[in-house]
C-alpha cells in the first residue's frame, strides 16, 4: 500500500510504500537494486538531489508532479547514504550489486575446479563485499584503515579456506557438488566479512531513534541485531542464484549437448545470465527481509539508554535504527 500524503506533501524522510509488510518493503527494495539506477549520470543524480531539497523547501518549480518527485526519489535512495547523505561509490550502491554479483558469482560458479581459479575469484569476490558492506555500513562512523585491512584479510582467507578445503574434499563426489562449493565458501565468509567490517559499531554503539526521529542514545545491542540481520539477509540473497544456477547448468551439462563439440565456452555466459535473472528478483526480496529502520524492545537496550527513556518521557516500549545493507 502506498504511503497517504502529509497535509498534501510526499514525507520524503520514509518509503513510498508502507514498510509493516513484506510486499511494501519489497516494492521498496525493488526501486533501490533496480539496475538502471547504475547507469545514471552524476547530472542526473545531482539533479534529483537539488528537486528533493527544493520539494523539502517547498520551492519546487510550479508544475511539478508527484511522479517527478518519486522519480528524484528513487533516483537519491540508490545513490545518497541515508544517513550520512554523502554519494556511495558506485561498486557499493545496491543498485550494481546484480551487475556485480552476476559477473563474479559467474566466475567462481564456472572457474571453481583449480587452486588458482579459486584464488582469484574469491579475492575478487571479498573485494567488492569489501567495498559493498563498507558503503552500506549503519551509522557517521568512520572505520579505522587498520580494521579495514584486517576484515578485508579475514574474509578473504576464510573464503579461500572454505573453497579449497571443500573442492579437494569433494574430488570424487558428484560434479554438481562441487558446483556447490562457491556458495559454502560466499556464505563463510559473509558470516566473518560484515561483522568485522562494521566492528567499529559492535564497540561504539549506533544511534536508536524515537518514533519521530529523534537521537535518544548509541546502542551496541542495537548494532549487534543490525549486523544479524544483514548477515541473514546476505546469506539468503546469495543462496537462490548460487544454488539454481548450479542445478540449471548441471541440467544442461547432462540431459542435453549444449556444451558438447567444442562449446564449453558458453558455460560461462549462461551462468553469468541465469545467476543475474535471478539475482534480479533474489536481491530486492532478501533485502525486504527485515525493515530498514528496525525496531528493538527499550528492555533489550543498555541500561543508560532506558534511563534516557524513563527521562524524555517517551511513551513507547520499541526505539529504531538503520540496519544497514
């Protein structure tokens, strides 16, 4: 459903779609992952920004519909930090994670057989989650280069370790198994990835909002269930593609002679188009998991945080935060 109007005027501070239901978070998410978003000029997104802050002031030019603004909308949200309003890098922003995670999970789906192979393809892997989790990190902190290297060092050896230990292991079982393999090692390394890119917020806390918005203290129970949730909804985004698509090839490889007579080559292009098809639709559905701003009981806070509760009078017994992507 989508969101009423404020006296008249879009609330450009929440979703177009309400977000207490998965389809509205859904239809949501499916604006911010949308892959056109990627091919935008920096005019373009420029432009969209200025109509915002002009809307915000009531200042738009006369004439301008409310599709123009949920355009700029949409246009901002796949491209500005939600919270720090700054301009993500383009390898970082939802909107290339189909493009990206199609190339390179089709790398390591096809090219999964050797030591080297693995060894690039998770290094390029573990780069660009590098670049993603640190451009879609919660919070105005600013991680320290030392943990970025270490997080960065972590995952990729987790990776790598997973991938060869269980490539070797899986030598003489089935083919499709070790098709398999690619997506144990992404699902390791996630669980070690995120949360140590974001350790600076496990230690510091993030902020927890009222209901209208308003700092109320820095969490790190809230930080801790942020980073959960993102874990969970990373592991679940890459499990559809990096699972169907090894069943779909395998399929492909035994039932037909598609990649018979000198034409193993096309096992790499199809791969690459099936994982993206369902990338597609497997991205903006995880991400719909859980709500951006995510709610947390005040009990489950520290105890200087319900203190501040009891102390603004605030009437509710949840506080809000941005998980994060």
């Amino acid at each position: 459903m989508e969101r009423p109007k404020t006296n008249g005027r879009i609330d450009l501070d929440k979703p177009r779609w309400l977000q207490d239901s998965y389809i509205g978070r859904a239809k949501h998410f499916f604006t911010i992952t949308d892959p056109r978003n990627a091919l935008l000029t920096s005019s373009q997104l420029d432009g969209a920004k200025e109509l915002l802050d002009l809307y915000r002031a009531n200042k738009e030019p006369p004439g301008t519909t409310d599709e123009q603004i949920w355009q700029a909308k949409k246009m901002f949200e796949s491209t500005f930090h939600p919270e720090t309003g700054e301009k993500m890098n383009i390898l970082g922003r939802m909107s290339f994670q189909v493009p990206g995670n199609m190339t390179i999970c089709g790398g390591m789906m096809t090219f999964y057989r050797t030591t080297p192979a693995i060894l690039f393809w998770q290094w390029i892997n573990q780069s660009f989650n590098a670049i993603v989790n640190y451009t879609n990190r919660s919070g105005k902190s600013d991680i320290p280069q030392s943990l970025l290297v270490k997080s960065y060092l972590a995952a990729t050896s987790c990776a790598v370790t997973v991938a060869v230990g269980l490539n070797k292991a899986t030598t003489k079982l089935p083919t499709l198994v070790g098709r398999l393999v690619p997506f144990a090692a992404v699902a390791a390394a996630n669980c070690v990835n995120i949360p140590m890119m974001r350790q600076s917020e496990l230690i510091n806390g993030i902020d927890v909002l009222d209901s209208d918005g308003n700092v109320v203290g820095t969490s790190r129970a809230a930080a801790k269930s942020a980073i959960i949730q993102v874990v969970f909804s990373r592991v679940i985004m890459a499990t559809p593609g990096m699972v169907l698509t090894p069943i779909f090839i395998n399929t492909l490889d035994t039932k037909t002679k598609i990649f018979k007579n000198g034409r193993a080559w096309l096992n790499a292009p199809i791969s690459t188009l099936f994982l993206g098809c369902v990338l597609t639709f497997a991205t903006p559905m995880a991400c719909a998991l859980f709500e951006q701003q995510s709610s947390i009981a005040v009990s489950s806070l520290e105890e200087d945080i319900q203190h501040s509760v009891k102390e603004k009078g605030i009437d509710s017994k949840y506080l809000y935060f941005n998980k994060g992507l």
